[in-house]
C-alpha cells in the first residue's frame, strides 16, 4: 500500500453544455488515504483544458484518410498532455490554455498532522461563462482535451523527504518479493528442440520526484461536449440560394442550416433548369469540405491574443465525397441528394483563438459532352454541431429522417429580405 494515496471520485465523468450558461458546477469528491501519520497544509482540485495544434508542414496527415484506426494510437491518444513527445518526433506544435481554473479543498494556516486513515472532502468546482469552452475533439492535427487534477502540499520539505523515501523503500520491498518468489520457483529449463521462451519486457520504476508527483497528485480526463440548445437548433428548417451560369443553367438549393456529428447523413434538394437545349447533367459530387485554420508557427498561444492573417494558415480537407450519375429520365427540376456523415474525420464547429474549424458543402455539377462547359462549383456555408442521444431520439420521433419536398418549407419574406447573397460559380478547367 502506498503511504499517500490520493483519489478522485466524480458524479460525472463529462461535462455536458446546452446553450449558454452563466455558470456550470461541477461535483465531486478528494479521498486521501493515509498509511503513515503526515502533515498536510493544503489540497487543491482544477480543470486544465488544452488546445494542441501540429503546425509542421511535412506532418502526414493525410494518411489518416486511408488508414482512420491510426488515429486512435496516434501520439495525441497516447500522450496527450506531453509536449515532448512532439519535440522528439520532431514537429513543431502551436499551444493555446482555452481553461484552466483552481479551488482549495483544505487549508491549514498551519500544517496539521493526519494520522493513518481514509479522508473525504467533497468539492464543488464553479466554471464560469463554460459555453465559451470548446468541445473535446481528437484530429490528426489538432486536439482539444480537459482534466480534473486533485494536488496535495505538504507542510514541509521534511515530509515531502520522508514521502519520498518510504515509497522508494515499498517499491524496493515489492520487487525483491517478486524476484524471490521467481528464484524460489523457476519455470522450467526448455528442451534443445524448443525455441527460446518470450521472457517479459523490463519495467522501468520511477525516480523519487516522479514518484511523489504520482502520489501526491491525481488526474481523470473529462470529455466536454457542447449541444445544441434545443431540436430547434438542429431543425431541417432550410435556407435558399439561387444562382446563374449566364446563358447555361439557372440553379436553386434548399438545404438545412445546420446538421450534427452522429447523424448518418445530411440531406437537401437541388433544382436545375437548362438555358439551352443542348445543356444536360452527367454527374454531381457531393462532400464536406472542412477549413482548419491555425498559427504558422510553434509556441504558445494566450487566449484572446490577436493574431493577424500572415500569422494564421488555412488548410481544407475534404470528407464524405458521394458520385451521383444524372439520368435522362431524372427531373432535373427535384433532386433530391445526400452526403454520407460517416467519415470520424469530420469536426464540429470550433472557434478559439489558435484554431477555426468551419464547414461548406461542396457540389461540383459535370455536364454532358453536347454543351461544352466546364464544370460548375459551388460552395454553400454549413454549421456542424453535436447532439445527445435524448436529443437525437426526439428529433427522430419528430421528423421523418428521408428528407423530402414537403419537410424542407421556405422561408418567410421578412427572412428572405435578410439572406445572404447567392455563392458565385466557380469555373474550373
């Protein structure tokens, strides 16, 4: 048994946002277990958020396009919060603290003297303005995360001496139990016939600083997740653009505002009508083309810094690519398409100092060989949330998940008179 053992114990390992809060209290309880009489000044909990962005250029992370379960053992899964595992690969990384709160559990003005014994202090940790926190996300390049830390003081440099020494001396007592118990009972020498036995990989203890921050502190990661503040945020209520390639084909698309992480797809309907006979429609593809945007260089980022452009990169994947071949027969006037949401590649909307992350759906029109024209671009802006599971249920409940004509309605005239204008056509050779 360790001679400091310190734990936390939390009513819930998240922390889940519904549109904007004041203030969000978090609950919780410190246990301090005591194998030796110690003097304690202070115990101390906080939540510690953590914004790292990869910003050398030659990190590849487009191959987690190809192979996505490298993502889970990527470096950010492995070691979150070491920012020299990044240094010793070699890529250079962009920092920004989005949180980072502390409350005192227990004070003494005066260490007091605890004897051997299991103490609990239950904590009830205040985040303030929390809607402003962005969600946990893990991507190749960029990674936010939280935790909880639970520190003990001691009173004095004397103790924290003797902490050490009595837990080098239990490791040591530890370890030379088990090499007896192995020298006193040898596995059994193999035959010249049989390969060498796998014999178990050293393990390596740890130095007494090491071993004392371990024992007189703890953490828990915490998952912070930002809804939508109602099924209303999230309804199919759509938005309309209108738009012209002069003298080719005039374009009209009704398409939801929004739509979030989770749902299987995202449906909207296009409608085309040729200028010209000759004008037809091979193919239209569809993706999510997701904008990063981050500092060029390495360092640490404060929160509301401002950075100017020449300092900020932007960089656009990609994602959910879909081919739809155009029939003759096909009413160019009510297509109705989708985009797969299935890629774990794909964010939520972030906004924070040292990294933006937005949302566009992409449509690239072919037309047939007859009407010579390039193909036709077009980008429209799209706000990708998240939903709870309640939630999701309910919205299902509600709403037909096969979008059709009938559950996209248009807006009302005082809300066409504050639409955006239309996206312009890019032409690409």
């Amino acid at each position: 048994m360790s001679t400091v053992l310190l734990d936390l114990f939390l009513d819930n390992n998240s922390i889940d946002l519904w549109g904007q809060y004041s203030a969000f209290h978090f609950k919780g309880t410190v246990e301090l277990t005591l194998d030796r009489p110690v003097n304690i000044r202070e115990i101390t909990v906080g939540i510690k958020g953590v914004l790292q962005t990869i910003v050398s250029t030659d990190f590849p992370d487009t191959m987690f396009k190809e192979d996505v379960g490298a993502l889970e053992s990527s470096h950010f899964k492995k070691h979150p919060f070491q920012k020299s595992s990044l240094v010793a690969i070699g890529y250079a990384e962009s920092r920004q603290i989005v949180l980072k709160t502390k409350q005192v559990v227990l004070r003494h003005e005066i260490p007091v003297l605890y004897t051997p014994n299991i103490y609990r202090w239950p904590f009830i940790l205040t985040l303030e303005d929390p809607h402003i926190l962005p969600p946990s996300i893990l991507l190749p390049r960029h990674n936010i995360h939280y935790q909880i830390t639970a520190h003990v003081t001691l009173g004095s440099l004397g103790d924290h001496l003797k902490v050490g020494y009595w837990s080098i001396y239990q490791n040591a007592r530890k370890h030379a139990l088990i090499a007896y118990r192995r020298l006193s009972n040898p596995p059994p020498l193999p035959d010249q016939d049989d390969s060498l036995p796998d014999y178990p990989s050293p393990t390596y203890t740890l130095t007494p600083h090491q071993a004392r921050h371990s024992l007189l502190s703890t953490r828990i990661p915490l998952q912070v997740n930002q809804y939508s503040t109602s099924i209303n945020g999230v309804s199919p209520e759509a938005r309309r653009y209108r738009g012209v390639r002069q003298g080719t084909i005039r374009y009209e698309t009704c398409l939801p505002n929004n739509t979030w992480i989770g749902r299987t797809r995202y449906e909207f309907l296009c409608e085309f009508y040729p200028l010209r006979q000759d004008v037809t429609i091979d193919e239209i593809v569809c993706c999510m083309e997701q904008s990063e945007t981050y500092p060029v260089r390495g360092g640490k980022v404060q929160s509301g810094q401002q950075l100017s452009a020449k300092d900020m990169t932007t960089h656009l994947h990609r994602y959910c690519e879909t081919h739809y071949q155009v029939n003759v027969s096909d009413d160019l006037s009510s297509i109705s398409l989708f985009v797969p949401l299935d890629s774990p590649l794909l964010s939520q909307d972030v906004s924070t100092t040292a990294l933006q992350i937005e949302h566009r759906l992409r449509l690239v029109v072919h037309f047939g060989e007859r009407a010579h024209e390039r193909k036709m671009t077009l980008s429209f802006p799209l706000l990708i949330g998240a939903m709870d599971q309640a939630g999701y249920s309910q919205w299902t409940s509600n709403n037909d998940i096969h979008i059709t004509q009938d559950l996209f309605f248009l807006p009302s005239y005082s809300s066409v008179l504050c639409e955006e204008s239309p996206p312009a056509c890019n032409f690409l050779s």
